[in-house]
C-alpha cells in the first residue's frame, strides 16, 4: 500500500482506529491527549516519514536552535504592529477593560505597566499572554481585514 493510500485509509477511520494505528505506528500505549484531527495528521506524517526518511541530526539541532531564538523576546517590547496611542479594550467578567499604548508601556487605570501581560495579570489575577487577552492574536483579526497597527 502507496503512502497516499495509507493516509486516505485514515480519513474513515474512527477516533477509535486512529489511536489504535497510533499505537501500531509510534508503539505508545496511547496517544497524547491531542484532537483526533490534530493525531490523523500525526500519523500520515509518521507514514512519510517512514517512507522518505526524517529529519537528520543536524537538522533537528538546527530547529532547536531556531525555536530557542525565536522564543527570546526582549522585556518590555510592545506587542507586535501596535502603535502607540492605541486604545485596547476587554470585557472580563462583565466589565469594560481599557488600555492605552504608549511610546514605551501600557497605561491602564493610571498606572504604567511595562508589557500587557502584566496588565493582563492586573486584571484577571493570572498569568495571561497580554496580547492574546486583548485578542491581539486573534485569527479573526485578519479575516476581517482589520489590522493592529492603525
């Protein structure tokens, strides 16, 4: 059987064949508490890569490095594409949040907070990513073609 006609055997299969054929491809007793669409495209992956080869060492090395980089981000630095003089606003429980974005911080209820997660941990009392609070990224954002930098 094709690697292609692997991969379309997957898409009618139930949730209850796709963890088993998970556990035949990677021999866990289970699957990771992923979606079953997230697990189907686990698997067809799998399948290529037993068929055309994975990734060398080097190469993963390369993309461990990458992925350390680019998850360093410099303290204080506005969200991305906000302008300062942005006016940023939540509803959180029934009431109306509002945040101004200044040339170097967050102003929020008269008070100066260097990033929005710190606002965001103001508000709700947790640990929050400040611009996904604020729906900064938001997939619906560009799909409304509105932008954050206006």
């Amino acid at each position: 059987m094709t690697v292609d006609e692997r991969i379309e055997r997957l898409s009618v299969m139930t949730p209850a064949q796709k963890k088993a054929e998970w556990r035949k491809v990677f021999g866990t007793p289970a699957p990771p508490a992923f979606g079953i669409a997230l697990i189907t495209r686990a698997i067809a992956a799998r399948y290529q890569e037993q068929v055309l080869g994975g990734l060398t060492r080097t190469e993963l090395r390369q993309l461990a490095v990458r992925t350390r980089t680019e998850e360093r981000r410099p303290r204080g630095v506005r969200a991305p594409n906000v302008k300062p003089g942005t006016w940023l606003s939540r509803t959180w429980h029934g009431e109306v949040h509002e945040v101004v974005v200044l040339e170097s911080g967050y102003e929020y209820r008269g008070n100066r907070y260097r990033s929005l997660s710190a606002v965001a941990k103001r508000i709700t009392g947790a640990a929050w990513s400040g611009p996904r609070f604020f729906g900064l990224h938001s997939p619906r954002l560009g799909s409304l073609g509105v932008t954050t930098n206006d």
